[in-house]
C-alpha cells in the first residue's frame, strides 16, 4: 500500500510539474486566444478588410503614414485613410502620421511641419514616422543629400520629446541593400531589390554607405536622449542581433519593430538559434511585433485576408514552438523559439502599449 502510495504521489508530481510547464509557454492553438498588435501596418482604402481579419486573430493595430516618393499617395491621403479607419474601429486601430519633405527648402518648412503635426495630434494620432527618402532620396538645394541628423530636424524632435509623442524611423535599408543580389541572405530582399533597383544602394555606389546611414541615425540619437524611439524594421540593424543589443544598450529610449524583417531572424536563428532566442529575452522589454502588411484596396479581400492570416500564423508558431520551420523567405530549416509566455505577451502587446501609450 505505501508503494501504491508512494507512486501515486509521483505521479501527482510529475503532472503538475508538466501543468507548470505547459503554462509557462503558449501553444500554436493559443494563437487566436491571445490579443496581440501588429504596430507596423498600411490600411490606405477605405473598406474593412483589414480590420476584420484582424479580429478574426485578435490583433490590434497601427497603421502608419510613410512620405513615399513620387507617384504614391502623399501624407495627407494616407493620413485620411489613417483617420477614418482609426475613427471607425477606434478600439482597433491607431494611426502614426508623417511629415512630407517636398517644401524642404522653404524657409517656413518647419513653422508649416510644426503646424501640420499639431493637426496630426489634435485628430488622434498617436506618433510620428520619418522614411528612408531623409538619407537616401531627398537632396536640399545644393544637391546634397538630407541626412536625419540634419540641424533644420533638431525643432522637429525636440517638440517630439517635450510632448511625449514616440518617433518610428525607418533609416537607411537592409545590409543586403548595398551587396549584389546573388549574395543577400534573405529571399525577400533579393526580390524587394530586384523590382526597386532606385533602392537598390549596391548600384549606387555615390551614395552613402549602410555605415553612414547608421551613424546619422546613431547621432540624432545622440543629439535626443529622451525621444521616445522606435527602430523600425529592426533598426536596419536587422543582419545581426549582435549588433542591434549594441545600440539597444547605448540608447535607453530606443526600441524596434520586426516589421518585414522576419526572413532575417529566420536566418540568424538558422545560424545560431540558442543566440537569437538569448537576445529575444533578453530584450523582451524593448521588441514589438510588426509585419508592415498593408492594403490599398487593390488586391481581392479574400486573398488579402488569407495573406495575413498565414503570415500572423506563421510568425506566432516561430516564436511559440519548437517545430522545425521553413519559409520561402530564405533557405534552410531552422527551429522555433518557443518563447516564455511573458516575452510573447510582451513582443505582442505589452511593449506596444508602453512605447506608443495606445490600447490602454
């Protein structure tokens, strides 16, 4: 009877213990349970379809204005677009404006940009993204190029940091951007530069190099300890988490999305799983989860909404499993994550709510 016993508690034990497990981590059935936000996304139509798959998967998110080059809406179209999604699904949705660099030289540029944000603000909006054209496309009228370090910014992020209002930046590009095609890491930078050589850096060699597009950054930075920052797309600092803990340590009040980046986590977890999995938590405070998916009512709803769907999915069974993986951005197998439940919850909801003080 005292074995009978004996081996009974053992089992209690051993149940219990495998309950704790399980619930320190979740599963991929967790997946639509769990309420999450995507932080990088484009909603520039004015129909529901985002939105509704969004639900369908319990994401909230921000749709965020981008200062495109010529031949795309301008700020003020996307920024409508931004409004009256945010203003229809206020409990859904969250828009990020933009300012346009096209009056640069205007001596009233920043009196006018000023004013514009105030608007932005006034109408709900709840921060701020600068674009890759400040670095690489937009020249002054000298010809020479508007770096984001640039002393005629400084009034832009300086109301920026006295008001609280969080700052996305997209500066520079991949590191792939400025190697030959045939030598990039990732399969969707192989195909994004291929159909946008105006991008492609490695076939504009007077431009500035990946090192001089992060050291502007580097030193706005510098210039504004106390912006409130968010690196997207990694940072462009998305080749090496090595790197990117670098300026996560030297920069207390900057954090980044992983918007568009994924193929490049793939690879490195492909390379060194155990390090890429360290820096997740690591870092667990200072990611946010973003895919920069977007709709501008082109593509038929149903094949947007299953696109999302399978890239939400996907991400999420990389972050909360251990199953072996593959994926057509890059080559290879590679392992799952499985993340503790408090870093996903973190990457997936909490930190968006900490740096962009929105879903409150």
């Amino acid at each position: 009877m005292k074995l009978l016993y004996f081996l009974f508690t053992l089992y209690l034990l051993a149940a219990c213990g495998q309950n704790n497990e399980n619930e320190a981590y979740y599963s991929l059935d967790d997946f639509d349970q769990v309420e999450k936000v995507d932080v990088h996304v484009h909603i520039r139509t004015e129909r529901d379809a985002f939105v509704e798959q969004a639900r369908k998967d319990n994401f909230k998110l921000l749709t965020v204005v981008v200062d495109h080059s010529a031949g795309m809406q301008d700020v003020r179209e996307q920024f409508r677009y931004g409004m009256l999604q945010a203003n229809a699904h206020p409990d859904d949705i969250a828009c990020v404006t933009a300012f346009s660099m096209k009056e640069w030289d205007d001596p009233h540029w920043t009196q006018q940009t000023l004013a514009w944000l105030d608007s932005c603000f006034e109408a709900g909006a709840i921060g701020l993204k600068v674009w890759k054209n400040i670095g690489m496309v937009q020249r002054d009228k000298d010809g020479a190029l508007v770096m984001i370090d640039d002393p005629k910014l400084d009034t832009i992020f300086n109301v920026q940091t006295q008001r609280n209002i969080p700052v996305m930046g997209h500066l520079g590009e991949p590191k792939n951007c400025w190697l030959p095609v045939e030598q990039m890491s990732t399969n969707n930078d192989k195909r994004y530069f291929t159909n946008n050589p105006q991008y492609h850096m490695y076939k504009h060699p007077e431009m500035p190099s990946y090192e001089e597009q992060i050291a502007a950054r580097d030193r706005m930075l510098e210039k504004n300890p106390e912006l409130t920052f968010i690196g997207a797309h990694m940072g462009s600092l998305e080749w090496s988490v090595d790197e990117l803990s670098k300026r996560l340590d030297q920069f207390p009040n900057m954090s980044v999305d992983m918007a568009a980046r994924m193929g490049q986590l793939f690879y490195q977890t492909h390379e060194d799983r155990e390090k890429v999995r360290d820096f997740f938590i690591k870092y667990q405070d200072r990611l946010l989860y973003a895919t920069d998916m977007g709709d501008e009512g082109e593509e038929s709803k149903e094949e947007l909404q299953q696109s999302m769907h399978n890239t939400w999915l996907r991400d999420w069974q990389y972050f909360t499993t251990e199953d072996s993986l593959s994926s057509d951005l890059i080559e290879g197998k590679f392992q799952g994550l499985r993340l503790p439940r408090e870093v996903i919850d973190k990457i997936y909801s909490k930190n968006a709510r900490t740096w962009f003080s929105v879903f409150q």
